[in-house]
C-alpha cells in the first residue's frame, strides 16, 4: 500500500477551516490536523520546513529521510522536523493523527534577519521524535485557532507563526547555538516511557505510585523530575490528556458525554465537565452539539 504524506499532498483525512493560515499569511506558512491510514506514505519534498507534532495515542513509527532511517514510538507531543526539500517515507502501523504546520524560506528568512541571527544560508535541522515544550505550547495554540475557525484573524496567526520560527531558528538550524542540556529532568528515554504509560492507561485509575513503578524511581524523584521535564505537574498532565482525548471522542459523535467520561478515567460526567470548563473554558455538551452540526 502506497500513498502520499498528507502534509505536502491533499489526499486523505484533513481538517480543513474555511479560512486557512495559508490565506491569512500570504501562503508564508500552513497549520492543519490530519490523520493518515496505517501502511506506507511517501512525501515528496517541500518547498516550506515542516514541524509535526504527534496527537492522542502512542504509534509505532519509522521514517526514512535525510540518507537516515528513524524508527520509535511517538507520543502524545512528540515533534518531527523536517528540513525544507527533503522527501521522506513514512511506515505507520496505525492510523496516526498530527498537527503539521509549514514555515516557508522567506518566513524564516525574514524572522532571521528581524532577529539578528547571521550565518549565512539558513539550514533547519532534521529532527525524529524530540520533545520541544515552545514548539508544543505554540501549537496547541495555532490548533486552537485552526479548529475555531480563526477568530482572532490575521495578526494572531501571524505572530504564533513569527514566534515558531525564531524558536526554530534558535534552537533547530544551522544559526543554533550550542544545546543547552536541562538538568534535573527525565532522560529522553524514560520520558517516553511516562508518557507512553500516561496514554495507555488514561481509562484507568492512575497514581504517582503507579507510574513511578513502572520507570524504576521514587514517587518524589518521578514528580520533580516530570514537573522539570514537562514544566507542569504529572497530575495536572494527566487531566489535560484526558480532557482532550474526551473531547476528541466527542467531537468524533459516536460517545455520549458518560461515555466519554468513562473511557477518559473520569468517575463521573459531571468531573469532566469541570475539568474541561476549567482547562478549555466551555462544556462537553458544546463540543458534542458541534460534532451533530
């Protein structure tokens, strides 16, 4: 089976506004949701960087691209980057869903200059399955706005996008400084492994204990150690996954709000309710009204 990676090609499952980011910014970057099928996808090269961000459920990945082969988990936040022009095949083993976002040549250019960053030709990195905290905060951002259907217009959008790619050209291109490393937190590997363990038991009853078990630490060294790592609590992580896994069952119209609820690790509907009026700012019942429209 053979098709093509939905972010360079319009095949496939998008979600796709009336007003895109391309129309807002003068085609100088892109933002959109799609879900590809499991199986073999091909990407041909693109003229614009491509950040993806991995959303809901652990998948088994590899990609080949950049004369290397990459294979892992990706989890709920991972970032893949993708240098401008470089094609790649993609080896799903499930349906995967992400939020691809395009930052083009003159885009990055005209940030890089703004900023002050010289070095002659600018060279964005190839990146497999990094976690990056800006880059996902800025994204959940622009995912937001794309799903609302872009209330806040142009110069919103414009500044996610200036915001992203000079986070990019700091810390993901050939104009980066040295990495700095972030002391005190989890390794790679058993972040992974945390989160990995968040996903798969969101339905569950999950403790600090549990979780700390299962990556062989003490509860208190697996709490600060995620706070540092993720930059918010472990448990206030866990609500937010949960909150946004209800509200994509919703959204998809097959569950009832007790439903969701329940297959989310809630006791009860009236506890998501509060926590997704807390976390989003409107109710389960607004966001299944807009999946029957």
């Amino acid at each position: 089976m053979t098709n093509k990676k939905l972010h360079l090609v319009d095949t496939g499952k998008v979600e796709r506004p009336k007003v895109t980011a391309d129309s807002l910014t003068g085609q100088r970057f892109f933002a959109r949701v799609q879900t590809d099928p499991a199986g073999v996808l091909l990407a041909p090269g693109s003229p614009r960087a491509a950040l993806v961000v991995h959303i809901g459920a652990p998948v088994m990945i590899g990609c080949d691209r950049v004369g290397r082969r990459h294979r892992g988990r990706s989890v709920h936040g991972d970032v893949d980057i993708i240098p401008v022009g470089e094609p790649s095949r993609w080896d799903l083993k499930e349906a995967d869903t992400a939020l691809i976002m395009g930052l083009s040549t003159s885009l990055l250019q005209s940030v890089a200059e703004e900023s002050g960053l010289r070095g002659g030709a600018i060279e964005i990195a190839n990146r497999f399955q990094v976690r990056d905290g800006r880059i996902e905060h800025l994204g959940w951002a622009l995912r937001e706005e794309l799903e609302a259907g872009y209330p806040n217009g142009r110069l919103y959008v414009e500044s996610l996008a200036v915001a992203l790619s000079g986070h990019v050209l700091q810390h993901h291109s050939s104009l980066s400084g040295a990495p700095r490393e972030t002391k005190g937190g989890l390794s790679g590997y058993r972040l992974k492994q945390v989160l990995c363990y968040i996903e798969e038991n969101l339905g569950g009853d999950l403790s600090l204990e549990e979780i700390a078990n299962f990556v062989g630490l003490s509860v208190s060294h697996c709490k600060a150690a995620f706070r540092q790592s993720m930059g918010r609590p472990l448990h206030q992580y866990v609500i937010e996954r949960r909150v946004d896994r209800a509200r994509a069952l919703l959204l998809k119209g097959t569950s009832s709000i007790s439903q969701a609820a329940q297959e989310c690790g809630f006791t009860h509907a009236s506890h998501l309710s509060f926590h997704m009026k807390r976390s989003l700012g409107f109710s389960p019942g607004l966001v299944l009204r807009q999946s029957r429209r």
